[in-house]
C-alpha cells in the first residue's frame, strides 16, 4: 500500500504508476511578519474582496503568539509573470495591498519573510482517492488552504479508504491520542534565569535547572522544552526542527549571534541529547524562502520596506 501525499510533487509520484489523472500547479504564497508591537492594530483577520481566480487575497491578522502579518501572495508556478516577481516587487505588491486594509502598521517593524506553494490541483479540489491504476495507490493530493484545518478528517478518510482497499487495520491498544505540551506558559519572567552562555546549563538531568535555563530570550524557550522535544519520538538533528516545536530562534532578534546566541545554545544541547559534535547538528537554512536581504536587517533596509509600502 501507498499513500500519495508527497505535495506539490504528487503528480510526478502517480505518474510513477501511470496515473496522470491530474497535475499539480503550485501557488506561492509569499508573507512578511512584523514585530509584536504591531499586533494589537487588528484584532480580526481583515480580508479584502476576494479575487475570482486566486482566492481570498493578501490578509492582515495577528499571529496566535501576537505578531502582525500580512500575506500571502497568489503567485501561480505556471504564470512566469507572477512566477518570476522581483523580491522587491513581493514586498510592493504585500505592503502596499496591507496598507488599504491597516493604514497604522509600521513597515520598519518587518523582522522576518517567508514563502510557501500551495498544492493546487488541475481538478481545483482536493483528490482524497484510490487510483484507477491501482486500488493499493491512495491519493492525498492537492491539499491546499484550509488543508491543514481538514487534516484530522483527511487522515480518518485515508484510513477508511486503505481499509476499502483490504489492509487490516487492527487498533493499537496501547495508543495514547493525548500528546503532552512541549511548550509551559510562563508568567513574565518569574522562575527563569538568563545569562552568558554556561553560567545556568544543566547537564541534562536535573529537570529543575533545565525549566529555569533560558536558552531562548525572545520567547523565552527554556532548556527543558527544547529537552522535550528531542526525547519524543521523532528524531531532531537541527535547530530549524526545535524552531518548529518550540519557537527557539523565532523572536524579534532572529537569533542574533550579538543579542543572545540562542541558535548556538539549541545547538549545544541538540548536540549533548543526540551524542555527536556540534558541527554535525543543523541549523536554519539562509536565504531560504526570505525576500528580505539580510537575515537581520539594518535601518538602510527598513526604510526601504517603508518606501515600498507608499509606492502605490
């Protein structure tokens, strides 16, 4: 049995069996998020008139964790004009649509950017199905916007359809489908520590020194939740892996080596949990996605997301 969910490449997957029932045409959805401060602006998701062909536009909305963000883009693969947009021309086309919708949001406060393609399908649905050239082939492609929102039904749809297919699916009588936080709400700053690198590390057993280590200052993320993380099933061999669980590098500093370090301080304790050398663990990957030019931007950058904003 197989189960096609392999995203914007699932097409070339089917075809791997003859199945080119469908194509994938990818959207990039492009998005600049701003800094803390600028989050109180909205207290909705503020949508504008939603395009015919490319959905419900570029939003404003605060973040779970209080950020600003505006995005995304509907930049079609198969349209090379939108496709071969300038970073420039992103911002633009970002700030100045957000502007119509928030007038007050501060463009200097844009900290971080990012990218992502939608998995839109030739069919314009999503394509939950056997194939027609094999019933043990499942097809989970196209999951675009709301898919992440529809996954807990998707995967209980998948799982009917490997059944229909014959697979015998017994329960598992020692599942628990209550997974335990990672992440421990703090209240300001009381019970935390920071300090230089080493002055408040643990060595990895004493549970109380761990959840009072700040290894992360901007949100603040202590040692033991990056600890958490690495000891649950899934493996971690990056800081990027802890940054999607914890938060550890996503704050205003960005991880800034002169601020607190906390990429080097992840490092060191993925390092120490997963006994190898430090230069073995990864971190984030640069450029990557950004549209921005440096990972941490100077005022000469800020001011031109300021001019970009008024440019239309």
């Amino acid at each position: 049995y197989v189960i096609n969910c392999a995203g914007s490449s699932s097409d070339k997957i089917a075809k791997m069996i003859g199945d080119d029932s469908f194509y994938i045409k990818p959207r990039l959805g492009d998005y600049l998020l701003l800094n803390r401060n600028q989050g109180h602006l909205t207290k909705h998701t503020i949508f504008p008139c939603p395009d015919p062909v490319l959905g419900k536009g570029v939003l404003v909305q605060t973040t779970l964790w209080g950020n600003l963000i505006l995005g995304p883009t509907a930049r079609d693969v198969n349209n090379p004009e939108a496709r071969d947009m300038s970073d420039a021309t992103v911002q633009e086309y970002i700030l100045s649509k957000c502007k119509q919708l928030c007038p007050y949001f501060d463009p200097k406060e844009v900290f971080h950017a990012f990218c992502g393609a939608r998995s839109k399908s030739s069919r314009g649905d999503w394509i939950i199905e056997a194939s027609q050239k094999d019933g043990h082939f499942i097809h989970c492609a196209g999951i675009d916007s709301p898919g992440l929102a529809g996954s807990p039904a998707i995967a209980l749809e998948i799982v009917r359809l490997l059944r229909e297919a014959g697979l015998d699916t017994p329960a598992n009588p020692t599942f628990n489908p209550n997974r335990a936080p990672i992440i421990t709400p703090k209240a300001g700053m009381k019970g935390l520590k920071m300090g230089p690198i080493g002055k408040n590390d643990s060595d990895g057993i004493d549970e109380a020194k761990m959840a009072s280590n700040v290894v992360c200052k901007c949100e603040k993320v202590t040692e033991l939740e990056v600890v958490r993380a690495l000891r649950r099933s899934l493996p971690i061999d990056s800081t990027q892996g802890i940054r999607k669980r914890t938060r550890a590098g996503m704050g205003h500093c960005q991880a800034e080596k002169d601020n607190y370090n906390c990429e080097c301080r992840v490092k060191a304790i993925i390092a120490r949990e997963n006994n190898v050398s430090v230069d073995e663990v990864g971190g984030r990957p640069w450029p990557a996605t950004s549209t921005l030019t440096q990972r941490w931007i100077d005022d000469d950058e800020r001011a031109t997301l300021e001019k970009r904003m008024m440019a239309k």
